[in-house]
C-alpha cells in the first residue's frame, strides 16, 4: 500500500509510523471476538513488522485468521485517527530483534524499563509478524 504524501494527512500518517511507539493490533479469536493488543513496531518497505512471544494469543489467532487491523491511540480530542487494515503473516525466516538496529534503537528505553537487554529482548519475543496493510482511513 502507498501512502500519499502529497496530502496532509498521508504525511502526518508516515511521521506517526515511524514516530510512535504502541499501535494496536487487533486479531480475531477462535470465537469470532475482537483482541486488540499494544505493540512495539517498526515501519520498513511499506509493512509492520512486530515481535511477539511465540505462546502469544495473537500469533494463534493470526495462524487462524490473518486479516488484521491496527490504529494508534487518538489525541485528547478524539482526532487524529489512524486505522490501518490488512495482513498479517508469521514470519519462519527473518531477523531478530538483535539484527535490527532501528528497532533496538527505537525499543532500548522499553526494553531498559523492563529490566531486558535487546539479547534478552529478543529471545522472549522470538516470533516475528509482518503486517502488509491494504486500507488506510481517518482523519
């Protein structure tokens, strides 16, 4: 999915992916119920890609049903609305978390708060998502 630039709300779109550090994801359980959860993301190449515990409920319920969305918190004023929808894939082959410098860089003070270096980091949260969005809304 392109984003458009050219528009004020593309480009303030593009500094949010890049700029934020929790969007939400929401899978969809076996029951049908929405799960929406906080991730650490980076934006590379037009997707997300996402670090999760293997045993996470979201990793089964993408295995189940890959078709996702996410969306950053709105301002105080409930503006500033981003949904992303599309697809999420389990990725068998990709880098760790400590091959990825953007990533550490973006998630060191995170993962300092939790008392983790990035090898730790990376060996809890193993499993890699990539999220390709389709549909882009808000305002």
């Amino acid at each position: 999915m392109e984003i458009d630039q050219s528009t004020e709300f593309g480009r303030r779109v593009l500094r949010r992916l890049h700029a934020e550090q929790i969007i939400w994801l929401t899978t969809v359980g076996a029951d049908g119920t929405p799960q929406p959860s906080p991730v650490w993301f980076i934006w590379e190449a037009g997707t997300l890609l996402i670090y999760s515990r293997p045993d996470a409920p979201k990793v089964r319920n993408i295995g189940r049903h890959p078709q996702v969305a996410l969306n950053f918190n709105s301002d105080a004023h409930g503006d500033d609305i981003v949904v992303l929808v599309g697809t999420a894939e389990i990725l068998l082959q990709a880098p760790t978390v400590g091959e990825l410098p953007a990533y550490i860089e973006k998630y060191r003070r995170g993962m300092a708060s939790l008392n983790m270096t990035p090898a730790a980091f990376a060996e809890m949260y193993s499993c890699a998502i990539r999220v390709t969005p389709r549909r882009l809304r808000g305002y």
